[in-house]
C-alpha cells in the first residue's frame, strides 16, 4: 500500500515538469520561499541540478533568515539532488537498441527472455497463486525451483523473499537479505541473473534519487553472503521510477523500466546491450543530460553498426 501511495504522490509531484522558464519566473518577481523550493524541484526534474542547487541553497538562507525551520520535504529532496549530481558524474554509457512503452500493470510482458534467464512476472503468471499471495512482479528461475517476490512486513513496508522448492514439491523460505544488505523504503521487482549471484531490485529508500531507484546485489564468493547493494546510477536511474532491471547474459541483453517519460502513467521500457566492461561519459560530454536522461535512445548508437543493432531487434523477435 505505501508503494502505490507514493507513487500516486510522486505523480502528483511532477506534473510541471517540462517547465523551462522556472527560474526566469522565479527571477522576475519577489519570489516567496515556497514559490523557490518549487521551482527548486522543478529545475531537479529537468536534471538541471546546478539550478536546483541554487534554487535550494536560496530557499534554505531565506528560512533561516526569517528563523524558520526548514520543511520535511525539502530535506528529502536535498538529499535526493545530492544522490543524483554524484551520479550525474560518472553516467554509464550503454547502447540502447529499442524503447517500448507498455501499460503500468504489464510492463514486465515487454521482457522477452531466453529460457535459461529465467522468468519475470506475477506469481499466477507461474501457476504459484495458491502457494505465494502476490500480485507483486516476481521472479521464478529457468528450473522453476526458486522463487523472489515481495511481500509486506509487519510495519507494511514491502521486503523481497526467497523460496526455494525442495524434493517433495513444497516451498521453504530462503534468507536473502544476508550480510549489509537491508535498506529502508520498500523492496519491489526482483531479478536473478543467471549466474546466480547478482540480484537486481528496486528500492525507494534514503539512497534513492526519486521514487524508485535500480539496485543491484552480488554474493560473496565464499561466504553467500550478499554484498552491499549498489545503486546503478545514471542512465538506469533518474528522478522519477526505474522499476525493474532483467538481464539476459544468453543474448548479451538487458532491459529496464522506467516512468521517467510519463511520471505515473505508462512505462517506457529500454532495450540495451550488455557490456563486459563499464565505461562512462566524459564529464564534459556535450549533451549529456540527453544521455543521461535517454532522451533519443538512437543517439546511443555508433552509426556503423545500425544494421547490426537492428539484426538483434529481428531475432529478438
């Protein structure tokens, strides 16, 4: 229930985005201080974060001039721009091949997965409705012998559980929040890569940069236990929802979903190739903004190999 509440806030929450004369508005009146945090957060959802900096920095002297305190949302929101200018600086560069819209409540129907990367979908999707009481994207591997979903905890924050199928043909939960793993906010959209050991999932807590923020988990070789979760960072995550990550090592492919296009409405989901190595951006990449934001998706893209990217389109299909 606290996911789709906040969803429906952070809806609500960016309906201006797209603004580009926020600070020339701002600049032009005597601007009160809840007129500046606004325009504050407006400048953030543009990804003009220098501006939003500013807008901020301006917004907490006048409360503090005026010896008032500063509002809840504002230091949320301090704390997501600082997350995001971090990740603004090392965005990772993917080719992206495709970009698909698709209906909140079925976007993970957009994965098209080879059989040995398992499955992502509802739990009735896998004919487990009467043993796992989910309506939440889950996963089930490739032997259909484990099983991810989220479930409420007893403060209703949404956890990730793992089950595993033993001989008899019954379920035992697994324990996959071991070692310095566990963060606040809710846990949603769980994926397993093939080998095992690196699980992907969505959080919306205190390392998030907005909404939902893409993070991924590896084991330790020796221990199991789950090593500190590693926030994705840009072009995968941005200020709005990234909801779900699912990669296919057979294909050397991965896709994302993301509101970030329609805050709160339909999912775009983005098709990219896996890379061996990650490389980021220069800094001083001209446009950068539009990579980190995949503004053209075809933009990522090296003009001699088009003909390539679109033979991995066809047999995708």
């Amino acid at each position: 229930m606290r996911r789709f509440i906040y969803l429906f806030l952070t809806a609500i929450s960016v309906i201006s985005v797209g603004h580009t004369a926020y600070a020339a508005k701002a600049k032009a009146k005597k601007a009160d201080s809840a007129e500046i945090l606004k325009n504050g957060r407006e400048a953030f959802l543009d990804y003009d974060f220098d501006e939003a900096e500013d807008f901020f920095e301006e917004y907490e002297n006048m409360q503090s001039k005026s010896k008032k305190p500063v509002s809840v949302e504002f230091e949320e929101w301090k704390k997501q721009l600082n997350i995001a200018t971090n990740a603004f600086g090392r965005v990772q560069q993917i080719v992206v091949i495709d970009s698909i819209s698709m209906p909140r409540a079925s976007f993970y129907k957009a994965f098209n997965l080879s059989t040995s990367a398992g499955k992502a979908g509802l739990p009735k999707d896998f004919k487990l409705e009467n043993i796992f009481n989910s309506n939440e994207v889950s996963f089930l591997s490739e032997e259909g012998d484990y099983f991810i979903t989220t479930q409420p905890n007893e403060e209703g924050d949404l956890m990730l559980t793992g089950n595993r199928k033993l001989l008899d043909n019954t379920w035992e939960p697994v324990d996959i929040l071991e070692g310095d793993f566990e963060k606040d906010g809710d846990y949603a959209f769980p994926f397993l890569s093939g080998d095992g050991q690196t699980l992907y999932f969505a959080n919306n807590g205190k390392e998030s940069m907005g909404g939902f923020d893409l993070f991924v988990a590896q084991k330790e070789p020796i221990t199991g236990e789950s090593l500190q979760p590693l926030n994705l960072g840009m072009p995968f995550n941005s200020p709005y929802d990234d909801l779900m990550m699912v990669v296919d090592d057979e294909r050397g492919i991965g896709w994302w979903a993301t509101d970030r296009n329609s805050p709160g409405g339909d999912i775009t989901v983005y098709v990219y190739l896996l890379e061996e190595i990650r490389k980021n951006y220069p800094s001083d990449t001209e446009n950068l903004i539009d990579f980190a934001k995949i503004s053209n998706y075809k933009a990522t893209w090296d003009p001699e190999r088009e003909e390539a990217y679109k033979k991995i389109l066809e047999s995708l299909k």
